[in-house]
C-alpha cells in the first residue's frame, strides 16, 4: 500500500529533494485564492455596485501566471517523479487549466472589460463571452471527479510520519484521502455546474439554486484549499528537514 511506501524500511524516510522540487505549496494557495476570485467576481457582477475591470484583470492576472508556470513545469518536467509520480497528474494539470483560464479572464477584463461595465445586464454579458469555455470546464470538472475517486481508491493523499501535523494520521490513510477527494469533488461539482449556471446568470433578477451552488462549493473548497495551502508551508518545511538524508 501507498503509506507502507512513504515510510520506507523500518518507518524511515530519507528523500533527495535536489531531485524533488516541490512547490504544490504556493499552488494551493493560489488555486485557493482563484476559486475564492471567481465567487467574488460572479458577486460583483451581479450586485449594484461599482464595477472595475482593471482591478479584476490584475487578481486574475497575478493568480493565472503562477497557477500557469507551476502547473506547465510540473506537468512537463514531472518533477515528483522519483517519489510520488502521480503527485504530478493530481496536482499539476489541473493548476495549469485553472491557470490558463484565469489568464484568459485576466486579458479580456484588461481589454474589453468596457463591453461588461456598459452592458445593460454586467452579469450576462460576461456569461455570454465564458460561455464557450464551458465545455473545457466540465471536462476538467470530471478529471477532478476522477482525481477524487483514484485518491479514495489508492489512498493518494496520505502523508508521511515525518510530516509535521498531517503526520500525525499517517495510520489512518483514508482520513486525509477522504478530506483531500472531498475537496476535488466540491470543486469538480462546481466546475460540471459551471455551464449551466451561466445560463441564468443576470444583475437583474434572483440567482438560480444552480449558480447558487456554485458559488457555494467554490468559496467552501477555496477557503479550505487556500488555508490547508497556508499550513503546508509550515507542514512542508518541517517534513523537508525530518527526510533529509
């Protein structure tokens, strides 16, 4: 199993981190913050209130480009290869579609982002420009149902003995299998939602449940994604210093 793999011979776990870069720290941070963005754009959007592009192209922007150039890097180069391969599957493709989107984003509020604020109706001017891209969320949206299902199944997601915290559970794989699947769901669920709450998306009437639930499963598993992005730091650094050979 997965956690008799981690902890090595005789519970112990000796890493060469010059062979493993590892930066999934700043990722779920950023993807965190992005998911966290779009609920709060889809907000402004819908609300009275003044709307201004640049500054949603900018939040966009900063989040896109490290969500893109992460997620590129480590889909190509694979750098967890020697000790957690599919780390680079899990974690890397997904940051680097969410990237690309919010780069996307980033560029039309920066160069059209005129046609939303003199729109009669903000919300579904911007809904009818996404709309196209629904069909690449959703595929997205069931990668992540997938990602979720292979993290219960192989218990992916459980973390070493050495790591400080998360660590502590390392008995217990699918306890962090579970919370960690839980998160791919909310946010795959989100994501299949996606095109279909685009289509009652308006500043002038009440929201659907749909585009309700959206933004509910966004905010919740951004929130979490963000915060556990946070502690990581933390927990990260403390397993780098126990594995050092």
């Amino acid at each position: 199993m997965f956690e008799d793999f981690i902890r090595g011979e005789e519970g112990g776990l000796s890493i060469d981190w010059t062979q493993m870069p590892t930066y999934n720290t700043i990722m779920a941070i950023a993807a965190g913050a992005g998911l966290i963005f779009m609920v709060m754009l889809g907000r402004a959007l819908v609300r009275d209130e003044r709307f201004k592009p640049e500054g949603w192209a900018l939040g966009a922007g900063v989040l896109g480009f490290i969500l893109t150039t992460t997620g590129l890097h480590m889909t190509l180069t694979w750098p967890f290869a020697l000790y957690f391969p599919f780390d680079n599957i899990v974690f890397g493709e997904p940051s680097l579609a969410f990237g690309v989107l919010l780069l996307g984003a980033a560029l039309y509020l920066w160069k059209r982002g005129d046609q939303i604020t003199e729109a009669k109706d903000r919300a579904a001017e911007a809904a009818s420009v996404a709309k196209p891209l629904g069909i690449f969320v959703v595929g997205m949206g069931l990668a992540l149902f997938g990602i979720a299902a292979a993290g219960m199944i192989y218990q992916l997601f459980a973390a070493p003995a050495q790591e400080p915290i998360s660590g502590f559970f390392a008995d217990y794989p699918m306890l962090e299998a579970t919370f960690m699947s839980a998160l791919f769901v909310l946010v795959g669920l989100g994501a299949v939602l996606f095109p279909l709450s685009l289509r009652t998306l308006s500043s002038t009437g009440e929201q659907s449940k749909v585009t309700r639930t959206v933004g509910v499963v966004w905010l919740v598993s951004g929130i979490i994604f963000l915060l556990f992005g946070a502690l990581n730091f933390y927990t990260h650094i403390g397993l780098i210093i126990n594995t050092m050979g």
